[in-house]
C-alpha cells in the first residue's frame, strides 16, 4: 500500500451527495490533514443543495478526469452501487472508503478485494459504531476474558421506517438497490456482533412484513438464531415496524462470569453490567444518532473514520473496519437472507 507523505493534506473526491454523503463531505472538511477536493451525483446542483464551492460532476469518471491527483474515493451512492463504484475508484488506482454495506454480495466484495490487491491499495469499509465508548468498552472486556466463556449473545434492533422514508421517489426499499433491511438498517449491528464474537453458523430464521408491505420488496422484521462457531449460541431479532420513532438496537451477553447489556436506541448505554469481581468503569460520552430530520440513524462517529482513513494512509495505524470484515458481514447476512422466500416484486 502506498504511504502519503505525513506533511500532505489527504485529498478526497465523494460519491453520491444524499444524506451520508453530505455528512462524509462534512467530516472532510473539518479535518486539517485532509482537504475536500469534489463531489460527483447523478443529480444536479439545484437538486442537491451543496456548497458552490464544492465542485460537483454528473458521475466518477467525470470527476476522476477533472481531479486525477485524488487520494481517496468516498463511495455514498446506494447500497446495489457500491461495488461498481469501488471497483471504478480502485481501477483509477485510489484508496476508497465504502459506506456500509461493502456490497449486496459475497462475490461482489470478492471482486473489490481481488482488485485492491491488484493495485496495492486501500479499502475501509464505514462501520463507525465500533468507535462509541460501549462498543469499546465490551471489545476490551471480552478479549480480556472478563466474561468467561460465552454462553448466548442476543441482539436486538427495533427501529421505526414509515412513509417518510420510504417515499417511493429513491432507491430505499428496492431488492436491488437497498437489498433489506439486515443491509441498510442493521448492518452496523451485525459487525459489532461479529467483531465480538466472531462467525456464525446452523443458521434458523423466520421473516414477516407487517407494515411495508407497499413500501419495500422485503420484510420488514425477523427472528434468527445460531450458533457461534467459536461456542455459545445468539440471536438476532429486528424490526422497522416500530410506530412513530425507533425503539432499541441493544446486545445482551451472557457470559459464565456475568452478563452485559449495551442498550438504548442506537446501542450507546450500558444498561446491565454485574461481572463477578469487576467494578464497571466511567465511560466517555457516546455521539449522537446521525439525524436525517423525520429519523435517526446509527452514532455520528464519522470523524473518527476520516481520521482513521488519514492516520493509516500516512502509516500511523490500520484500518478499523478493513474489507475482510466488510466482506464477512456481507457473508452473514446473504447465509441469513438465503431463508427468506423470494422478495415481493419491485415496487
């Protein structure tokens, strides 16, 4: 991989310019040691309320041949785009940071990787709840043993998705585009979970739709259980059927010397700590949701993932999420969702 020079402002260029993409532009912006080159939409500057400054172009190849010296691509376009835009970054030879999900496929990620080795560079996969203080806090404690064995993890996501955001004009709530609900709402979930503990296997599930039935192509709430390849068993129970606003996205872990629960909307409380001769610590405060106005989503950590993008292209450190992981979420939800019936028609 190469190194940039520790003295160089690191230059990005953004893909897509919606709700997340803005808030990668404005991460950007507010870090010294990097600089907010562009921005590419398929949409046009009256459309998408940018900054004048900020240049904006209809697509990558366009902005990649106005700014050829770019460092890093910032892929924001919906999920079903993710790998094509990445693989066009990686082909220009640029470092490409991907919000969740990596892609909607195992043989998609396979294709990134493949290509990043390729041209030796770089690719952070955007799951920025791994910087939240709990989340931090249970990492440390479970690698330290402080739980014992585990005996059975639960992860718990109920959150409200309505008409106001599904409107029927964008890319939400389609098979090939969004890809479910596990993928646009609950991924950051599954990698904290996978982070923690590990790969899943004797995979069980049922799926509903009691609410979207209009509004997307999939279900809207499942039920899941198995087994931890590295022992204990776990479940994931999810939903956006919740009325009004979200509810809880929140682990409970239950270990042979005590149990955890990491709870609250956006999984940024500890609830339940009671460990056989522990005293549970003060714990920084956790950033609030990202707030897209009628909902919220996961903790606004995304400045800690441009710094972690610069600290690790200038060789201070290494990627937080890097695209194995990316690639071994993707793997658990795709085994999960291959239970489901077929997804309704496109809406």
């Amino acid at each position: 991989m190469s190194i940039i020079d520790s003295n160089k402002r690191v230059r990005f260029g953004v893909v897509g310019a919606g709700h997340i993409g803005k808030r990668h532009a404005e991460m950007i912006r507010r870090n010294s040691e990097s600089e907010l080159v562009a921005m590419c939409d398929v949409r046009p500057q009256s459309e998408v309320q940018l900054d004048p400054s900020i240049p904006l172009y209809p697509s990558l190849e366009a902005m990649l041949e106005a700014h050829p010296d770019l460092d890093v691509i910032n892929v924001c376009t919906p999920n079903g785009l993710h790998g094509e835009h990445t693989l066009k970054a990686l082909e220009a030879r640029k470092h490409v940071v991907i919000e969740k999900p990596m892609a909607l496929t195992v043989a998609e990620c396979e294709k990134i990787i493949f290509k990043a080795l390729q041209v030796s560079r770089q690719v952070f996969c955007v799951m920025q709840n791994r910087y939240s203080p709990p989340s931090v806090w249970i990492k440390e404690l479970v690698e330290a043993g402080t739980l014992g064995r585990i005996f059975m993890v639960q992860l718990n996501c109920y959150w409200n998705r309505d008409n106001r955001y599904y409107t029927g004009k964008n890319w939400k709530g389609t098979p090939d585009l969004d890809g479910g609900t596990l993928f646009t709402q609950f991924s950051h979930f599954i990698d904290i979970m996978y982070w923690l503990f590990g790969d899943i296997t004797e995979i069980q599930a049922r799926f509903d739709d009691f609410t979207h039935e209009n509004l997307t192509a999939f279900e809207d709430s499942g039920l899941v259980n198995f087994r931890f390849v590295n022992g204990g068993m776990g479940s994931i129970n999810y939903s956006t059927s919740v009325w009004d606003k979200n509810l809880e996205s929140s682990i409970t872990i239950i270990g042979e010397k005590g149990s955890v629960k990491i709870g609250g909307q956006y999984m940024n409380e500890v609830e339940r700590c009671h460990i056989d001769g522990y005293t549970m610590p003060e714990l920084p405060p956790a950033s609030p949701a990202n707030d897209y106005g009628a909902y919220k989503g996961s903790a606004a950590n995304h400045h800690f993932v441009i710094e972690n993008v610069i600290d690790t292209l200038k060789g201070r450190t290494s990627a937080t999420t890097n695209a194995l992981e990316g690639l071994k979420v993707v793997d658990i939800i795709e085994r999960i969702y291959a239970l489901r019936k077929l997804p309704k028609l496109n809406r």
